[in-house]
C-alpha cells in the first residue's frame, strides 16, 4: 500500500473551520475505491496544524487519487486557506491495513 502522512499549516484565521474548508475533498477522497484512509487529525502543540493520514490500495489507486477531478480542485482551493506549503512522508509497504502495537496490548474485557 502506499502510506502518506501531511502537515497542513493553516492560516489561523481559518484553522477553526478547516474540517468544513476541505470536507469536499475529504468525502470525495474517501469514496475513491482504492482509498484506504483518510484522516484528519488536529496538533496538539499548534492548533493552527492539521495532520493528514492517508493509505492507498497500490501505486494504481494512488495515481488514481492525484488524477482524479476533485485532487485538481483541491490543488486549486485549498492553497489560499494555508500558511505555508503542506510537508509530506509519501512511501511504499508491503502492508495492507494497520498493524497492532503489541508493546501497549490491551487486555480482553469482558
């Protein structure tokens, strides 16, 4: 699969309704039949940061994904609303979904 992880600084002055700003893109990206995950999660040290979890079937899907009509929009609406360009970790697993931490196991409950 292929596993991509962001940072999206957002204008401060938007970072409040930034679920709102890219929720277009969000559920279109979700409904994609190779999407994995795509999840949002907000910093806790920088309220104005936004980290992006991502996975793809394979390369198709992930190619699928930045060709698609609704990566063009993104690529074109989302910009105004940042600070400053998104960083991003972008590789390849041989993986098909999440692992277990077993260092932090959670008993049966019952």
């Amino acid at each position: 699969m292929i596993f991509i992880t962001a940072k999206f600084r957002v204008r401060p002055e938007h970072a409040e309704q930034w679920p709102e700003i890219s929720a277009a893109f969000t559920e279109a990206t979700r409904a994609e039949p190779g999407c994995l995950w795509f999840d949002w999660s907000r910093s806790l040290d920088d309220p104005a940061e936004y980290v992006l979890v991502e996975a793809f079937r394979d390369d198709e899907a992930g190619a699928a994904h930045v060709r698609s009509d609704h990566f063009r929009t993104a690529c074109r609406t989302l910009p105004p609303y940042l600070a400053e360009t998104p960083r991003i970790v972008n590789t390849t697993i041989e993986q098909e979904g999440w692992s277990e931490l077993g260092e932090m196991a959670v008993p049966e409950q019952g």
